[in-house]
C-alpha cells in the first residue's frame, strides 16, 4: 500500500471510529467534593495527522505524513459565589514543539465583585483577539489549524497567558448594547519548547534566556445589532532575550536583544445569523530592539514588524456537521534578510467538521498555501526542516480528531 492510500485509509477509519462511538454522550464532567467545595475535573486531548506535498510545515516532516497530538487537564471549583479558583496542564509533542514536556497553561484566583467589575490574578489567560483565550478549547473550534496568521501553532505559548493580574467586568450600554472590558499587566510566560527558540537555534543564534513583562487592554462591543460583536485589543511588551552566536566567530559570542518599542494592536469582529457564522481578525506586531554583541564588538539597532488577517465563514449543515473556510494571510515587514524570501504566507483553508456527540469532533481540512515566510519570522516554516529549500507553495491534508470531558 503506497503513502497515499495509507492516508486515505488513516481518513477512513478516523471517521469510522467516530460513527462507532457516535452515539455515545462522554460530555458529563467528572467532580468530586473536598472539604465542602465541589471541585470540577475537565480535560480534552487531541490526535492529528498532516501531510503535504513539499515543504516540512510546523517543525513537522508532514511531507511524508506526520501525527501530532496535545491535551491539557483542568481543576476548578467555585468557594463562593463571586470567588472561584482553577488551573490547567497542557502538553503537547507536534514535531519539535512540546516534546512531552508538560507545562503549566494557568493558574489563577478570581473574584467578581460586581458583573461590571472583578479581578483576577495568578497566570491568567491574556485577553487578546478573537480566539486567544479560547484556542485551547477543541470543541469550540471548527478548524483543525486556527488561522496561522494570527494564532500560529508555533507561537501558541508566547502571549496565551501572563502571570500577574486582570482587572474585568461587562457595563451595559442600554439601547447600545453591553461592553466588556479588560486591563492586564504582567510577566510573560518563556517556552523554551516553542518556535522561537527552535527557530533561532537553527539560524545559530540559541537562546539562553528569556523575561518579558506585558501590559494591555481588550475591550468588546456586544452591539445591539443581534449576533454582532467586535473589538479591538492593544499590548505593550518589554522583552529582553539572551543568546549566543555560533556562526559569526571562532568562538560562541554572547549577544542580547532588549525591546525598546514593542506592541501588539488587533480589531476583530464576530457577526451569526442563523445557521452561518462570519469572523474576522487583522493583528499587527511592531518590535525595536537594542542589540549587543551579535558579532565580536557590534552594537546596533535591530528592529521588525510584521502584520496577519484572516476572514472566516462557517455554515451549520445539522446538528452534527458544520462546514467551514477560511481566507489568511501574513506579511513579515523586515526585507533585510540577505537569503530570498517570500516575506509573506497566503493560506485558503476548507474544513469539514463532524460531532458525533458533544465531547468527541472529527475535522478534515485541506490547505492551498503559497509562500514560506521570512527566516527570522517563526510562523510554521523553518529552514532547518527544509534542508533542499522552501518551495514557493504547499498543498497540505490535516485530519484531527479531538474528546473532551
């Protein structure tokens, strides 16, 4: 049986396994009780496959056929009725990323004094975007890949969450509807497990170290339009990376990246009506940075910027079936780079999504890709992955299969 009809046959029984157990409700979440509290038990996990005609894709040998799985489990429990506390671990082994090396998602104590005014603290979900505290949500999801101009799979870890403190609530608006609203400050998260780090290393430059500190707002107009959402989110970062340099010297020289001027802006919106779904996000990240010592005795200013967007429609066939596509696109700025590059990644994505019962979701997704990004952009494509060179396109195949409890 040749690598194609493997494929077809990992599809078929995918689907087959799905229809068996279809009948099946496995949504009922576990819970037990200490102390008095009811404590909630949830997890989900994840199973995917994804294969492509050329190039290797998200540190991935997907152009021989590649599995990739992640799963979380969570803790909660309501103490009162405006406190609660909850946490979640998350692993995951895609490629080079993750590795099974089990991570600490979040953590955190909130209290909601008011419906317009709470306050959380602990390592909490960042509020930024559409889908940003929601992504590791399976269920909730119709794609198999989010949209990777803005939710790159990569970069999942580096603004997911922060460790410090939201202050939240909803005001109503009257006629004009409600807005919620959230302020954030704190430390950013440092994978060492995640595109940033793998990218870097394979250009010579490893990272050692990495701190950052985040401080933001999000704000959402539920409009009095029905089924008519949007908003717009705006975070200002100060990052400071340590690396050596391997490639520029006889010896390994140590060098260091400290933003000066770093942010990232986004707008997005989320309109239903009945059984169509239409969502849109554009997000920009600007980055200045004083560099030290990237070659024996240099100084400079080292700066980038890049930008993504992506539009999306979803249709709800039945119950069961919701069909989907999606239009995104990314653009890395900084054409300083002296290897040839695209400079940008255009991704039209269709996606057939199956839920048997409501903890279990089949999704086949075909991908049209044309271009590779930028080196110095981690965002799916890497040199290192690709030893005879990125080709200017990629058809990619994404079966995942997705049970949450």
């Amino acid at each position: 049986m040749n690598f194609r009809s493997k494929t077809a046959a990992l599809v078929i029984s995918l689907w087959g396994a799905a229809a068996t157990i279809g009948a099946q409700d496995l949504s009922d979440y576990t819970s037990f009780t200490v102390d008095g509290k009811t404590v909630q038990f949830h997890g989900f996990v994840s199973e995917g496959f994804a294969y492509s005609n050329d190039n290797n894709y998200l540190t991935m040998n997907t152009s021989q056929g590649s599995f990739f799985t992640d799963g979380g489990v969570n803790v909660s429990s309501q103490i009162t009725d405006k406190f609660r506390v909850g946490a979640q671990i998350y692993d995951r082994d895609i490629g080079h990323l993750g590795e099974w090396h089990p991570t600490l998602d979040w953590a955190m104590a909130d209290y909601k004094f008011k419906d317009w005014f709470g306050i959380r603290a602990g390592k909490v979900k960042t509020a930024l975007g559409l889908y940003n505290e929601t992504q590791d949500m399976e269920s909730l999801q119709t794609w198999a890949l989010m949209p990777q101009s803005v939710y790159p799979l990569d970069l999942r870890s580096r603004n997911l969450a922060h460790i410090g403190a939201d202050i939240y609530g909803r005001i109503g608006l009257r006629r004009a509807g409600s807005l919620d609203y959230t302020f954030y400050a704190g430390m950013r998260p440092n994978d060492t497990r995640d595109g940033i780090y793998y990218g870097w290393a394979s250009l010579g430059y490893p990272n050692t170290s990495f701190a950052g500190r985040m401080a933001g707002t999000d704000l959402r107009w539920n409009t009095p339009i029905t089924g008519l959402m949007v908003g717009g989110s705006y975070a200002a970062i100060r990052d400071e990376y340590h690396f050596m340099d391997v490639v520029n010297g006889p010896v390994p020289v140590p060098g260091t990246l400290t933003s000066t001027a770093k942010w990232i802006a986004s707008a997005y919106g989320e309109y239903s009506t009945g059984r169509w779904r239409f969502d849109a996000e554009y997000r920009r990240n600007f980055d200045k940075d004083w560099q030290i010592d990237p070659d024996p005795g240099q100084t400079d200013w080292w700066w980038y910027s890049d930008k993504g967007w992506f539009v999306s429609a979803v249709y709800q066939v039945s119950r069961k079936i919701e069909v989907g596509t999606y239009h995104s696109r990314y653009y890395f700025d900084d054409h300083s780079s002296p290897i040839p590059t695209t400079h940008y990644i255009r991704d039209q994505v269709v996606t057939l999504h199956y839920m048997p019962t409501r903890c279990l979701s089949v999704k086949l997704e075909a991908h049209i890709m044309d271009g590779t990004g930028d080196i110095w952009a981690s965002h799916g494509f890497y040199g290192v992955d690709n030893p005879d060179g990125l080709k200017p396109t990629t058809n990619m195949l994404v079966v995942r299969t997705g049970w949450s409890f």
